[in-house]
C-alpha cells in the first residue's frame, strides 16, 4: 500500500487565481506518481460576522488537478496581525483533519509548505496525532515576520517539531539558525518534461532580440532595474529590443510610467498574469531571459527558462547561484542596471560560450520530475523508519 502524504499548503490555487501557488500543486501532482496524496489548504478568510461567530466553519472537499483537496479556514479578526487567526484557524485545521482522516484515510506524514501558517499547524497536530511533519520553507525571511515576537515562538516550534527543507541554500541558513538544526537544501520542482525547447517548426525566426522576465510586480523582483537596464543599452541595440514582462502586481503602474517616461513604450511591454502555457510559450518565443530580482529563495522561473534552451541574465539575489551553471548565462549583482545591460550585450554578441543542451541537462538532473520525486522519497523513507 502507498504511503499516505498529506499535502498542507501555505496557500493553494483557486478557479479565481489558478497560478497562485501553482508550484505547491505541481510538486503535489508529480509525488501522486509514486504516493497516495491528499491536500489540506488552511486559509484565513476576511473578516465577517458570519464567518467570525463560526457559521462556516469546517471544510469544504474538492478534486483539484487529480487530487482530493480539503480547504478549511478561520476568520481572521478585524484588528491586528493575521496571527491572530493563527488559533482559530488551528482548531478548525484539527476539525478538517478528522474529516481527511474519514474520508481519506490516517496519513502517515504531514508535508506542510512554508512555516507559517502550515508549518505551525502541522506541527501542533503531528505532535497531538503522533504522525511525523515534514517541513518544506520555500520563502524564510520574505514571509516569516520574525520581528513579532509570537510569530517567531510559532516558527521556532515548527521547525523544532519537523523535518526540516529548504529550497535554497540562503533559506536552509535562515532556518538553521532559526531553529539550531540541520536543514537539508532540497531545491524546487522544474517541470522539464514540460518546460522544454520548442520543436524546431516552432521556433522564433531570427530578427528583433527577443527578452523575456516573468514574476510577480513587486519591488524585490526588480522589473524596474530591468527597464533601466533597457534604457541604457548602446541605441542601435535598444532599438531592436523587445521585452515582455509577465505577471502582476502592486508596482504595475509605476512600472508603466517608468516605461512611458523612459520612451520605451514601443520596446517594453506588460502582459499581466499568464498562464502556464502563455509563460512557456513566451520563454520558447524569447532570445534571452532575464531575473533582475532584488531576492530570490530559488527562481523557478529561471529554472523553467534554461530548461527551455534559453540564456539567462540573472541576479546573484540568493536563489539563481544555486540554478545557473556557467552553461547556462551571467550571473550579476542586484540592484545593478548596468550590469544587466552589459550582460544582454554580452550574451547578443556572443561574447560567451554557453551551451543550453548542457545547461537544461544540470537542471534536469536536479530539479527535473524524477530527481525531485527520487529526493522526497528518500527523505519520507527516512522519516517513516525514524518514527517511534
């Protein structure tokens, strides 16, 4: 019989928002190959009476992408930080595992997703039902308020509690010396049976250079130094540039009059969110791909693209070093447009010596579908045998 693996994400896609934490639900479909998996999503919801005087609370069940999916939440009140929704949300994690438990079956590992709230939480019911946790950090210091004292009392305890991963090397830092203990850099999942080269009639015909950067629109993704890296390139360079930049975000706007004020609307372009398809689409489309992060725990993205055959322009922002190989593209600094822009010009001119067969071969090799799974099963496998 396959062991049972509850998944229990931080967050989880939604029919309104299919891409966020998309990531959480691939790893979840890649691991069904080899394990019986159900999700368990703990959500804090807005403020209302209903919701607040415990109307709604419980689960509601769903099949999503193949898999049994359990939602629950807690309200979260209308004053002070959502930790405060942190105990509520616990008691109703506990009523929602009951129901798994009917319905589904015993697990036998709790895999929580980022520290707070799932890493807490599973690991307050893992201790109380005696089923090992699993703890993977894909985010640390980006998402854990640990300058709230209680917040980091929760932290400690979930990392005390559980095996711990991190998908980077910064990431396993941050929680080493969060919960003095070893944690093991695992990396994330690269879908390369799916982000792979397009075959040869679908290629891009050569002309315009074709750039390319996709992620969410917020300042630590760094799109603003990218246009400015734009901007200073030699003109009869810019002047046959192309860039798409995927995604959404609060710096929309200020991206754009960024855009408007540097004259580069005929050169720069703002896609909004993409799909899955649309973002390897693009990344097939595109001559280069660009990572101008401020900070990154693991760039999947950037992972995706050289899995594509794709050059890669990328920050040393904490996630790329562990990604790229010298086949692969140019690491620069952060927070640097000029040497973005020197490294485009680099990589258009050839100037370097990358080999995308080699590149996408390092990324398959350690991130692909089946050295992900091979990793985690490793790693349930040692934490079955050292249960009590």
């Amino acid at each position: 019989m396959a062991t049972k693996v509850l998944f229990v994400p931080s967050w989880y896609p939604t029919d309104e928002a299919p891409v966020a934490g998309v990531f959480f639900e691939e790893q979840a479909q890649a691991l069904a190959d080899r394990f019986d998996i159900a999700v368990l999503v703990p959500e804090v919801i807005p403020f209302t009476l209903r919701a607040w005087l415990g109307h709604a609370k419980g689960s509601r069940r769903e099949v999503r992408g193949g898999l049994l999916t359990f939602r629950h939440h807690a309200a979260r009140p209308p004053w002070g930080p959502v930790r405060l929704a942190y105990p509520r949300l616990l008691r109703s994690f506990e009523w929602a595992l009951d129901r798994v438990e009917r319905e589904w079956g015993r697990p036998d590992i709790l895999h929580a997703q980022v520290t707070l709230p799932a890493g807490w939480l599973t690991a307050r019911a893992g201790v109380r039902r005696g089923i090992p946790v699993v703890l993977t950090e894909h985010c640390a210091a980006t998402t854990l308020p640990l300058d709230d004292p209680e917040c980091q009392k929760m932290a400690k305890e979930a990392v005390a509690t559980a095996r711990v991963l991190a998908v980077g090397p910064g990431v396993a830092r941050e929680l080493a010396a969060l919960g003095e203990k070893d944690v093991e850099t695992v990396g994330e999942l690269v879908r390369t049976r799916f982000f792979s080269p397009a075959p040869e009639a679908e290629r891009p015909s050569s002309g315009e250079l074709r750039l390319f950067g996709v992620g969410g629109l917020r300042k630590v993704k760094g799109f603003d130094i990218l246009i400015s890296a734009i901007a200073l390139l030699p003109r009869s360079l810019r002047e046959s540039i192309r860039l798409v930049i995927g995604g959404d975000g609060e710096e929309r706007a200020a991206l754009a009059a960024q855009i408007a004020s540097s004259g580069l609307d005929d050169r720069v372009r703002l896609v909004g969110w993409l799909s899955r398809e649309e973002t390897r689409s693009l990344m097939r489309w595109c001559d280069l791909f660009v990572t101008p992060s401020r900070a990154e725990t693991f760039s999947v993205a950037t992972a995706e693209a050289i899995a594509c055959g794709k050059p890669v322009v990328a920050t040393r922002s904490g996630g790329p070093e562990f990604v790229l190989t010298e086949a692969a593209g140019l690491l620069v600094p952060t927070e640097n447009a000029a040497a973005i822009a020197e490294a485009v010009a680099t990589i258009v001119r050839g100037s370097v010596q990358l080999d995308p067969i080699l590149a996408r071969k390092s990324v398959e090799s350690r991130f692909g579908e089946d050295a992900f799974v091979d990793r985690l099963s490793r790693i349930y496998g040692s934490v079955l045998r050292e249960r009590p």
